[in-house]
C-alpha cells in the first residue's frame, strides 16, 4: 500500500456446490458455504495449503503493492453492530478483519454488506440495515487515516492514492426496499452502491416480474450495482437482458452456471469467487474456471470474512489474500490477468456505473412504478 498522503496523486483508468442461500439475507449463517466440494486428508481433516515457490510469495506482495484487492463482501458491518466494544484500526483478533489486516493482505477496498438477519423484514429489516449503514459511517469516520467512505470511482482511485482502504456500502438486500423504488433512491442518497435482487417477490424462478425489470432500471440510473447473488439462473440471465450497466455477483451460493458466465461476459461484469472452498488450491481452481468461462475481466475476488463463513486453511483471514496469488503466479497466471483480478475489474465496474448513471439521468427522470399484484 502507498504511504498516507494529504493529497491524491493522479490515477488512471485501470484502477462445486455452496448449499441453499437463495435468501442472502442470512449473512450471519453461512455455514452452508462448507458445501463447497472439500478435499480432505487421510484422518478427514482439510488439507493444508502448500507452501509457495520460492519468491512467489514477495512477488504477489508486490503485485498487491500496486493492484490491491477490491473484496467483493465483508460481513464485518453487521458483525460489529454484534461486538460492543472493538477496535479495528489497531488490531481486534476476535474478528477475520482489521485495519492491520487488511494492509498486510494488500486489501484496498471493500464492499461491507448491509444484509438484515433473514428473521428480520418489512420494516425491522429496513430499521436494522438503516443501523448498520450508520455504524458504518461512524466507523470509517473514526479510523479515518486508515479507512474512506468511496463512493464512486474516482472515490476508490482517491483512497488507494492516499494510502486508504475504501469502504463500498453495499450490499443492501433486496427484501430491505419494501418494494418501493423510493426506497432505493433514499439508500442510495446515504451511500449505498450496491443491491441483491435476490429473496423479494419480484425476483422469480422464471426470471423477473415487470416491477423487477423496472428495480434493474431505477438501478442503473442510479449508479447502483445490481448483484446477482443469490438468484436463480434464469433470473440472473434476464436481469442480464435488461441491466444496461455491468453487474456483479458477489457472493452466489453455488457455482454460477456456465451460460450465466458467457451472458455476464457479454455485460461486462463480473462474478467474484468466495475464499470458502475446501482448500487453497480449490479457490484457485474455482478462480481459474471462471476465467476460463467468462474471461479475466469478469472475475474478482470475494473473501467472505467476518460472515460466519468457514475458510479453507491459508485462507483465514483478510490477511491471507497474498498466498492465494502467490498460489496463482506458480500456476503462471500473467500479470496482467492478476491485476485485473485483484483490482482492475471490480474498479471498471463501479467507474461503468457511475457512467451509465449520468447518461441514463440526463434522459430519464426517476421511475414513479409501483408494485402490483402481478408482482408477487
């Protein structure tokens, strides 16, 4: 990471089975995400991570250096919101993260989901994302020579210039709007950046209703992400269809299908792959699949910490990121392909939104539709 300046310098452009979690509400229980195909030894236990080439690993250290890791979700927001008293800027081992953590896993952004407890909905789920949005807030405002509230591109470009880690707020489940767009514009004037469409009545097995073609429009008018994390694939193939800005899915809760990989490339998004497989070598395997499906600009990384979520070993914790592209550059990925993975895609995307969003509202006022009965 760079050294903390006052002011940014100029950057540019470039900046298996997971179980049942249709319902990405419940980020506090993901134990589901052990599914995921787990090699084990002998006794049953998981394998350990071998040890890097020799200088593989100063070398993602270094990589890491200049291309830090955009984290596709962080459980911390609501984890915090749990822990009474904590301390995140000078180390707090209870948890997978913190700030000392995170430079030593050359994390340079991340995207803290605002996912209410599944139990939680109508306006308990709005109450309890409202409280985590604000505990957020109050907490990059506190460590504020470590961390920066980003929100948008040239946001992210500023943090990593003057040696922050930037904080994305999102995402915000979808359940959390109560259905209504004006919602969704009120989310999105305190900050947040990215949604699930997953777990509401408008996001359905054959695809999306009317009322959640217009949600993926207001969206991107918006320049907020559409994450389809979560759904079924024939709804992720139609938000494709109608999203006009590229869209992630960050934390799904099995592979995503092969068609859905081609569709997102198309779209220029990206699927980011979670550090909760079986094994080191299994995550990269997952990453490299996904590559070769989609294209090196359609993956990033997840690291799923502080979400109850089990991680392999050598994956513990946000400090961990420099073996897992240490474990890619002995597979002889090319830099640049390692680039766009740590940092590069995950900056398109939300520099595409933002850009999408001006052209939409210079021609588009917002959306006045409202849920039907057709809807549910």
């Amino acid at each position: 990471m760079a050294d903390l300046q006052d002011e940014p310098h100029t950057v540019g452009a470039a900046g298996g089975d997971l179980g049942d979690l249709s319902d990405l509400s419940d980020l506090g229980d993901l134990d589901d995400l052990d599914v995921l195909a787990r090699p084990r030894g002998a006794a049953g236990e998981p394998e350990e991570p071998a040890e890097p080439v020799a200088g593989s690993l100063e070398r993602a250290r270094e990589l890491l250096a200049a291309h830090p890791i955009a984290d596709g979700l962080s459980g911390l927001a609501r984890t915090l919101r749990d822990t009474p008293s904590h301390d995140i800027e000078q180390g707090e081992r209870t948890l997978e993260t913190d700030v000392p953590r995170l430079r030593s896993g050359g994390v340079g952004a991340q995207f803290w989901s605002l996912h209410a407890p599944p139990e939680l909905t109508g306006d308990r789920a709005l109450t309890a994302t409202m409280e985590q949005l604000d505990l957020v807030r109050s907490v990059v405002a506190g460590c504020s020579e470590s961390l920066r509230l980003a929100l948008s591109a040239d946001d992210l470009a500023d943090a990593r210039n003057c040696g922050r880690i930037a904080v994305l707020l999102g995402p915000v489940a979808g359940p959390a709007l109560g259905d209504s767009l004006s919602t969704l514009r009120a989310y999105h004037a305190l900050g947040v950046r990215s949604l699930t469409l997953a777990g509401t009545r408008w996001t359905q097995r054959t695809g999306l209703t009317s009322f959640g073609h217009e949600v993926v429009r207001e969206m991107n008018r918006l320049g907020v992400v559409v994450d389809l994390s979560g759904c079924p694939p024939e709804t992720m193939l139609r938000a494709l269809m109608v999203a006009r800005a590229p869209v992630v899915i960050s934390h799904h809760p099995e592979r995503v299908p092969d068609d859905v990989l081609l569709q997102l490339r198309a779209n220029s998004g990206v699927c980011m792959v979670p550090c909760t497989a079986g094994s080191l070598r299994e995550t990269a395997d997952h990453l490299e699949h996904v590559r070769d499906a989609a294209g090196p600009e359609s993956v990033a990384l997840t690291g799923a910490y502080d979400t109850g979520a089990p991680h392999a070993p050598g994956l513990a914790d946000v400090s961990c990121f420099p073996r897992l592209i240490a474990e890619l550059l002995d597979r002889d990925w090319p830099e640049p392909d390692i680039e766009a993975l740590t940092w590069g895609n995950v900056y398109r995307v939300v520099r595409d939104a933002d850009f999408v969003a001006r052209a939409m509202q210079s021609r588009r006022p917002a959306s006045s539709t409202y849920v039907t009965p057709l809807d549910t």
